[in-house]
C-alpha cells in the first residue's frame, strides 16, 4: 500500500476526467504530467462522430477500426454533453457536421458514407446544395452537396480544460511536473521513475498520449502511438454565423466558430516535427495551404484577419482507442483515445476508470484491450 | 472654414472630417476630436495607443473592410470610415484577394526595418556592392527616432532633417525602399512574407539585416485603455510625422529621456503641457552616472542637459519620483492621478496622456527564426546573442538596433553600417577587415547608453501590485486578478496561463501583456527569466487577412 491508490501518466483530458472520476470515487490520485505537448491544450474542439475523410485517406487500413468505433463517437459526445452539465458550459453546441462535397464523385463518396454509417447508428444524411442552403447559403458556389451528421458539434477546449483543471483541484487530485521514463510493478507497488522523482501508487493509469507506447515496451506490448504534428490557425472575431462543424470529403480541413466569434481553421495539415519533448512549428506550406482551402470554401471569410497559428501534438494508433489493463501487469492500465481523441477523451476516462473501479465501463472495453498489442515472441 | 478651396474629407460615422494630404486616419481624427475608434467585446472604447500598428486598438472599418489600423492607414478622399464594431459581419464584398501585383524579392541583403540602424545597414551594404531591398512598414521610412514627415513641406528640426538626408543617402546608394510593407510571416532558411499594398510581397534573400526597433512599454493603471491614453512614441509620431498635436493639454509620464523631449515637442508645437512625471529621480541624485554619460558622449549629455533648461524656461512642471496612478474620463477629457515618492498626489485634467516606461524590442523575426537571446535584468527585457559583426546565431541573419536590445540611434546606425558591410563582405562584396573604428565607437555609444539608462528607471517594476481590476491584456480585457486567479490554478509557464485565462490571445499577440505575465509566472515559480520564460513565437507576426494569404500562396506557387 501507497499514498496514492491512483498514479496517472498524462494530464490531458483523458488524465483530467480520469481522476475526477477516480478522486470522486474516493480514491486518492495524483497525475504526473511532463507538460509539453498534449493535444488537449492544442486541439481544435471538434466533436467529431463521422469517418473524417483525412484518416480514411490517410490510413485506410485504420478504416476498418475507425468504422468499427463509430458507436463509441457517438457515445463519446453524449459523455462531452454530460461533463458540460456537471462542470460547463464548454460552450459546447451540437447543431451538427457538415462534409462538403465539391464534385460528384465526392458527392458518391458520401453516400456510400452516409450508408455505412446510418448502419453503425450515426444519424448522417446526404444534402443537396439548396438544402445544404438553407442554413450555410455562406458557402462558396461550387459546393455541390454535403453529408450533415447531427450528432456532431463543438466546444471551446481551453475553457474545457480550465473548467475541468479546477474541477480536478477541488476533489483533491495532486498534479505534479515530471517525466516518466518507465514504469515498474514490484510487491504489489507500481513505480514511475521520473526525470526528476521517483512516484509510487498502488496502480497506473497511462494517459500519456504519445508517449504511452514506449512506457508499456517493457511489459511486453508494442503499442505503435506515434506523435503527429499538427497545424492550427485563429481568426480575429467577427458576427457569429456558422454553427455546424465544416469539413470537407477529400481535402484536409476543420472549420468551426467559437463562442467568441472567432474562426478555428485546422484539419490535420502537419506542422514540423522537432521531436516529442519540443513544441512542433509551423510550417508555411500548411498555413496557406489550409488557409486558402477555408477560404475557397467560405469566401467571405477572406476579409477578416488569422490572428494566431499554433502547433500541436496529435497522437494516433492503429484507429481505435488502447482501454484496459496490460495483460501482463493489471496494476497498469492503459486509457489511450486514439483518432479524435479530444472527443473520446472523457468516455475513454470513463471507461478505464470503471475498469479500476471494478465498476461496469458505459460500453464494452474488450474491444480496445491493450492485448492486441503483446508483442511476438522471439 | 474656407468655403474657396475644395478640402479633403471622410466620414466617421456620418460627420465630416476634413484632413491634410498625408495625414493618416487617426491623426485626421485626433485633430477632429474623435479618439474613441473601435468598441470592444466589453462594450469599451478604444482609440490610438501605440501609433505604430502594433496595438491595434485603433481599428476602424473603411468603406466596408473591418479591422483597418487608423494609424497605418493614409486618409483618403470620400472614405466612409466607421466605429469598429467587436463582431463584425462576415461579407463577401470585401474579401477577395486583390489580383495580381504580387512581387518576389530576392536580393543579395534584405533589411527589415527602415530606422537609424536599417538605412545605415543599406548604405554600408549597397555602397560595398550587394544588391539591397529595405522594407519597412510606415508610409515613410526613418524609424523612431527620425520620425519623417508624411506631409509635404520642410523638416521640423535638425533631427528629422539628418533622418531625410539618411534616407535620401540610402536611396542614391541604390537600394530599393519599399514602405508601407507589413511582413507576416518569417520561416528557416530565410523565407519572408508580406502584404504590400494589398498585394503579396515575397523575400529569399540571400541575408537578412533585422532591424525592426523597439516599442513602447507602458504603466498598467486603472484606465491606461482609455482613449486619448497614448504611448509618448505615439504622441510624438502625430507630431512629427503628422502635425497633429495630441490634444490641447497634455501630461506625459513614465521613464526616460523620451518624455522630457515629446514634452517639448508638444510645448514647441503649441500643446498645452501640464505636468512631465519622471518615476526616477532627478539626475543630480546620480552624479557618476551622468558623469560616466557625459564623458562618453559630451553632445548628447549636453542636449539632454539643455532640454531640461528648456522645459523650465517654457514653465513645463517636471516632477521626479512621480508616477502615474489612475486614468478616468472626465467628460471629453481625462483626469489623469499621479503619486510621488514623498507621498504627495497631483492630478491634472488632460486631452492626452502619453506613457513610456521603456522599451521592448520587436524581436518576434529574430525569436521565430530562433536566434538566440538572453534576458537583461537591467532593461528587463531579451537581447539578441550577437557576435562582433552583429550575426546572430542564424548564419546569415543580422540583427542591428533597438531590436536586439536597447540601445539608442547613434549605437543603432554604428550596428547598421558593422553588419551592412559584413552581410555584403559574407557575399564576396568587400572586405569586412578594417572594422575596428566602427566598433570602438560603438562600445562608446553603448557605454553612454548604459550610464544614461542608471539615470532613468529601465527595469520594470517586479513588486508593482496594480488593482486587480486593472487591465492587463487590452485585446482580452483580461484583469490582473484574473491573471491571478490562472496564476493559482497552474503557475507552471506563461503558455500555461494564457491559455487558462486567455492573456495574450488577442490581436496585438501579447505584446503588451506578455512581458507582465512572464514576470508574474517567473515571480511565482522562482525561475529564472529567459528567452522561454516569453509566450512562443508564432506567426503570423502581425494579423494578417486571409485575402492575404491567399495570395501569397498564389504568389509562392508561381514561383515554386
Ligand atoms: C492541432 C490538433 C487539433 C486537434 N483537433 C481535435 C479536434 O478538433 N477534436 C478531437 O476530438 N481531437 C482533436 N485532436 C486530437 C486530441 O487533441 C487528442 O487526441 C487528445 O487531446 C488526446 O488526449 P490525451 O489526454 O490522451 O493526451 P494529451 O492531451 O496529448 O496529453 C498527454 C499528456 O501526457 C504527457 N506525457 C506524455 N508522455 C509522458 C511521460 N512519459 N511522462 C509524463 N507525462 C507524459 C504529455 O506531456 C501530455 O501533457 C487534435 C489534436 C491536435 C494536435
Ligand atoms: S494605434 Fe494603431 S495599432 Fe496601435
């Protein structure tokens, strides 16, 4: 037995609503958080439920894993919707995603979406222009038809985290600055040995984003989370007038508009990769490239101003969330999100925390165990 | 009025503003009375703060296009210039990229910035043989401290008249001065983008000669965003390149040589002075460093020496250990409140305030194209890692002036004319090797710089506790019991704190804003301050319209 029932890795949204889960259950939690790069201070506040056209195109063999995931996106924002009525508002609104398609064969691209979403329980529909107009005429005039997915929306990830940080603080939940380099179980005690202290803790939870997968080598799994530089820009505010999330069926691109009247532009364009332990910059080639792209597709944006670009570390996998204990070690438990993991972030807290709870996870979590990583033998 | 001659004129808001050929928008409206320029989310008005684009309080929607800075932007003839508005709508007419025009620069030295230390820089190079582009963002370039006229007619005094001949030199060298060029974007390897009229600018040059100045740091008190609350730099700029004078009545405070002289200029120009607040104390109090001033460069000694005779011959009231304490309107005008070390309080009735209490240098170029810096705690603020030639530790990219650091024009243009021959002499024009002179001269202009600055109060106040309601971040209108408030929650680093309480997200960067914040997280963590301790450079270096954008990428992709 230790001081602290709960260790976790990672202070991002998953290790935020982790502990608020855990700490709220009585336990006593403290989060190691190294305090670079996490994605839930950089992400661009999608709620995203539809297969984004970027990781199909990307990596179609994920395709496979993401479909098969769509169930849980769709539970994933009911548990955004829930944190916001317990610790919001977020300035969430979920008015729904719009996928803009340019050409015909896009337009047959998201039918055949359309479909096999509608099958997995996605409420998604296919619009034509003068329907997609009757509430986004802004948009530019070869914009042929969309795909609306209502069960998409968005939020204010800043006011999120700050919200859900003071949250966390009030149930008692320690955050320290540190550096994980591994991690051990000996007697029944689970060590993190730190850059600057050694933690103990009668469990793990690894909520470390990219950096999960190098603290579960050693125990045997080959969990391939692999850090991805991404491009974001902001845009001076201005009247508020596009309530749905935009994207569009081939090209890269998010677009929404904040509750403060600004324009988040973003979409996966890569930001240069100065390894994991230095902020990502900002390439030129993404930043007028996926600006230009907004503004083709609304082109009344053109007249306001980008204010701010930033770069930020995503993390992705195999296209499906990393939940549960490693075979091999039970004190550690995995809760890594995976392909828009800012919406996942809190039912994938859930979900682990009900696993170290010993209560029943909201869904099933023995799809995402951790095992299909062990790693071969030699 | 005169009903003979046809005037020039816009609108604001409906009325009719008349205005002089070259004036800008801010100082048309200034002379005509109207400081309160745009609205803000909070329903305040703001008006002209800086005078040099960097604030961006001044914003004002023309002919329809929101977001324009009034300052940076020439009056016109039959413009309909309007309040800012907060949320403005989103609206086709004015968004389209402006077509063709775009230009690609690629000369042998490019130098940023058209001040003391950047037109030095362009002579030296041009005259050892490099071909020479210099961009700068005023209407006419001279910089700060030879404040060129935009209007027509003779220079105001010998030091806008050494600046003409400066600028006029630059050009008979060859080199190419553009003006009216907002650089954005600044990427390794020596890529620069910029607006230019509108159009998109685009520099691969082979060096780069940073030398973008300095600006104005103020005093954060309860009501330092009002209008008619202005940078001195600002006030001087209406005056100087403008004619206008800020108000009729005016105080200025804060610290530093600067003040005193702006004080005179206004008084000069028929400004009503009522009170010059100098936080340190007078320079009798510091006798060795005036005299280690004073035996390094007697001229300027002596000039600062006769500015003070000046200011008491004109009955201009100047108070040391005094310091501002509080702005609040007062019908059309301001009472401005001011403390002084013995405890006793003033306050006087002004149209304008002017602020400065120092300087910080505009290094975001430097910063995004990660030249080393270190903090001074004696400025307290970053200084550029030069070496003898003034090169970064970016082969091929220079930095002269303000921009690396305080240090003044005669140091700046010393710089200029060191790093203009070394950035030729890199490319096989010249030779470089007989530089000595230009350097002891240089440590002499540093030595000065040093003694006059143990005179004034350069270092910013660590222990100053404003009213928490006092604003800090203008843009956000973002208090400092907010800062507080984010300060507790997470105390770890300066990005941490603007992202918890939005400090610094606005549209002026965190210029103003950042430096207090830095100070506050390194105060309460005890670290160290240094260049990390700053929010991360980011572009774009100043907001840029997507339009813009747009067509610096068509620009890139013709070239490419
Ligand atoms: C630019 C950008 C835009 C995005 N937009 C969206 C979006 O709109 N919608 C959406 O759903 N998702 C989006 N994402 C993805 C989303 O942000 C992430 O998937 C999500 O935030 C991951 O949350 P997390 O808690 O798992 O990890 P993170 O938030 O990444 O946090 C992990 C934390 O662990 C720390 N850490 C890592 N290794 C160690 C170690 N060894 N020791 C100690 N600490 C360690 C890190 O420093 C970090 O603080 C975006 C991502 C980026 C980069
Ligand atoms: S006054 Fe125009 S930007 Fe500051």
């Amino acid at each position: 037995m230790t001081s602290t029932d709960v260790l976790i890795v990672g202070g991002g949204i998953v290790g935020l609503v982790a502990a608020i889960e855990l700490a709220g259950a009585g336990m006593k939690v403290k989060i190691i958080d190294a305090g670079i790069n996490a994605g839930s201070t950089a992400n661009a506040g999608s709620l995203h439920v539809q297969m984004q056209s970027r990781f199909m195109r990307l990596y179609p063999g994920q395709v496979p894993n993401i479909e098969a995931s769509l169930p849980l996106y769709r539970a994933a924002v009911e548990a955004w919707v829930d944190l916001d009525a317990a610790h919001g508002p977020f300035d969430l609104v979920r008015k729904g995603g719009l996928m803009l398609a340019e050409s015909p064969d896009q337009m047959a691209f998201l039918e055949q979406k359309v479909q096999r979403e509608t099958a997995r329980g996605v409420r998604a529909e296919l619009l034509d222009r003068a329907a997609v107009d009757r509430f986004a005429p802004w948009l530019g005039q070869q914009i042929i038809g969309a795909e609306l997915c209502l069960d998409e929306g968005k939020l204010n990830p800043l006011v999120a985290n700050v919200r859900l940080r003071a949250a966390a603080d009030r149930l008692g939940v320690r955050i320290e600055r540190d550096w994980i380099s591994a991690i051990t179980v000996e007697g029944g005690i689970v060590e993190a040995r730190g850059r600057n202290f050694t933690h103990h803790g009668d469990r793990v939870l690894i909520a470390a984003a990219w950096g999960a997968g190098p603290l579960a080598r050693s125990h045997g799994l080959d969990i391939p989370t692999r850090a991805e530089p991404l491009h974001m820009n902001i845009t001076e505010p201005c009247q508020t007038r596009i309530q749905h999330l935009i994207q569009h069926a081939e090209r890269s691109l998010t677009l929404k508009q904040l509750g403060t009247g600004q324009i988040v532009i973003g979409g996966g364009w890569p930001a240069e990769d100065r390894g994991e332990r230095t902020v990502p910059g900002v390439l030129y080639g993404s930043l007028l490239g996926n600006v230009a792209l907004a503004a083709q597709l609304i082109p009344s944006i053109g007249g306001i101003r980008i204010i701010r670009t930033w770069a930020g570390m995503n993390t992705t996998a195999d296209g499906a969330s990393i939940i549960g204990p490693l075979p091999r070690a039970g004190r550690i438990v995995m809760a890594v999100p995976g392909d828009a993991g800012y919406t996942l972030g809190p039912l994938v807290a859930r979900m682990a925390a009900a696993e170290m709870l010993g209560r029943d996870p909201p869904r099933d979590t023995a799809p995402f165990s951790p095992g299909r990583f062990a790693a071969q033998s030699p | 009025m005169a009903r003979t001659m046809p005037e020039a004129t816009f609108t604001f808001n409906g009325a009719v503003i008349p205005f002089r050929d070259g004036q800008s928008i801010a100082a048309a409206l200034t002379e005509a009375g109207q400081r309160a320029l745009r609205r803000t989310a909070q329903g305040q008005d703001r008006g002209m703060f800086c005078g040099m684009g960097v604030c961006q309080d001044c914003l004002v929607t023309v002919n329809g296009t929101p977001n324009k800075r009034a300052c940076m932007t020439a009056a016109a003839n039959g413009l309909t210039i309007a309040t800012q508005v907060a949320f403005p709508a989103l609206d086709t007419a004015h968004a389209a990229p402006p077509v063709g025009g775009a230009r690609s620069l690629s000369p042998d030295v490019l130098v940023i910035g058209g001040g003391a230390g950047g037109l030095s820089a362009a002579i030296a190079a041009c005259r050892a043989g490099a071909s020479v582009v210099v961009l700068d963002e005023r209407k006419v370039a001279g910089g700060q401290y030879y404040k060129q006229s935009a209007l027509k007619g003779a220079p105001l005094d010998t030091q806008q008249a050494e600046g003409a001949t400066l600028l006029a030199e630059a050009r008979d060298s060859g080199a190419e001065i553009i003006q009216g060029v907002e650089i954005w974007g600044a990427f390794d390897g020596l890529l620069f983008l910029a607006e230019h009229d509108g159009a998109a600018l685009i520099a691969r040059p082979k060096t780069a000669i940073v030398a973008t100045g300095a600006y104005e740091r103020p005093r954060m008190v309860p009501g330092w965003t009002l209008p008619g609350v202005m940078t001195t730099g600002a006030a001087q700029t209406l005056w100087r390149s403008y004619r206008t004078l800020p108000g009729q009545r005016v105080a200025v405070c804060g610290s530093g040589p600067l003040n005193v002289q702006v004080g005179l200029e206004l008084a000069n120009g028929g400004a009503e002075v009522a009170l010059v607040a100098e936080a340190a104390p007078p320079p009798f109090t510091a006798p060795l460093p005036a005299l280690r001033a004073a035996l390094a460069d007697p001229a300027l000694t002596w000039k600062g020496a006769g500015m003070m005779v000046r200011l008491r011959r004109l009955g201009i009231p100047l108070r040391n250990r005094t310091v501002l304490t509080k702005v609040a309107p007062e019908g059309t005008a301001l009472r401005a409140s001011f403390a002084a070390a013995d405890g006793s309080r003033q306050e006087c009735t002004v149209d304008a305030l002017c602020m400065n209490d120092g300087f910080e240098p505009q290094n975001e170029i430097l910063r995004l194209l990660g030249a080393r810096m270190r903090y001074d705690p004696i400025f307290g603020h970053l200084r550029c890692e030069r070496d003898a030639i003034l090169e970064t530790s970016i082969s091929g990219l220079f930095a002269v002036g303000d921009c690396a650091g305080l240090g003044g024009a005669p140091a700046a243009a010393c710089e200029g004319r060191i790093a203009g021959r070394a950035a030729a002499a890199r490319l096989g024009f010249g030779e470089a090797t007989d530089l000595y002179a230009e350097q002891r001269l240089l440590r002499r202009h540093r030595a000065f710089q040093a003694a006059l600055w143990r005179m004034y109060r350069s270092t910013p106040e660590a222990g100053i506790e404003p009213d928490s309601d006092t604003l800090v971040c203008r843009c956000e209108e973002i208090t400092f019991a907010q800062l507080r408030a984010g300060l507790e929650l997470d105390p770890g680093h300066v990005g941490t704190l603007k992202r918890a309480t939005r400090v610094g997200m606005g549209r002026c960067q965190g210029r103003y804003c950042g430096p207090v914040a830095a100070r506050l997280v390194a105060r309460e963590t005890g670290a160290e301050m240094q260049d990390l301790s700053y929010f991360a450079p980011r572009v774009p270096i100043k907001p840029v319209s997507i339009s813009a954008i747009l067509a610096a990428r068509e620009a890139l992709d013709d070239i490419d």
